[in-house]
C-alpha cells in the first residue's frame, strides 16, 4: 500500500468532511477537504491529488456531473474517483458518470479503507 496518498474529499457537509479528514488522516492519508464542487479540478492539480471522494449530492450540484467532468478533462481524467452518497440506488448513476467505486453513506471505516487501497492499487497499476 503506498503511505501517504493525497485524497481530495468533496463534500458540503463540513461536519462529514472534517470527521473524514481526521479518519482518514489516522490512516497516513494527506487530505483536503473542499465544500466548493467547482474547486475540485484546481485542487486536484495544486495538491497532486491521487483519489477523489466525491458526494453524489453536494448543495444543488450532482456529483456525477462533476464526476464526469473530471473524465472528460484531460488533466484530471485517470485521477480514480470514489463516488459516496446515502441515496437508494446512487451506486449505478455513479458508475455510470465514470467513479471507480461508490460506497453507500454511512459506511463503515474499514470497507472504506479497504476500498481507497484498492482502487488506489488499481490505479498505480492501470
């Protein structure tokens, strides 16, 4: 597993993001946290980001919009996105948008930790 990989949690909810970034941190992952959607390409590329948690529902913006943006951007594009959302049936529309994997809210740490190591290990292998 390679230490210290540099995650980007977009969601609007700062209470989640933060407990994200303090979870995932406990783990030797670096983590931003941005409540702004239409930040997300800037701090990919500013923070040499390697994995994007992205929520599906982010203050009137559809995280798969964002997500397929990301695909159809060159810079940003083989960055693995892990889409998460609380809504019924989400994990379809976010595969469909182009996210590596989604994990459904709440979710347990260690599914959540085991899935980041794994669509990270895929993606130093792609």
């Amino acid at each position: 597993m390679e230490k210290n990989a540099r995650i980007l949690v977009v969601d609007d909810d700062s209470g989640i993001g933060e407990m994200l970034k303090t979870l995932l941190e406990f783990y030797d992952f670096n983590v931003t946290v941005t409540e702004q959607p239409d930040e997300t390409e800037e701090l990919i590329a500013q923070h040499d980001i390697d994995l994007v948690m992205l929520d599906m529902l982010i203050s009137g913006v559809n995280g798969t919009d964002v997500c397929a943006r990301l695909r159809q951007n060159e810079e940003t594009r083989d960055i693995p996105v892990l889409m998460m959302s609380a809504l019924h049936d989400a994990g379809v529309k976010c595969k469909k948008a182009g996210a590596n994997d989604f994990i459904a809210k709440p979710f347990e740490m260690d599914d959540l930790i085991s899935r980041i190591n794994k669509i990270l290990e895929e993606s130093q292998t792609a």
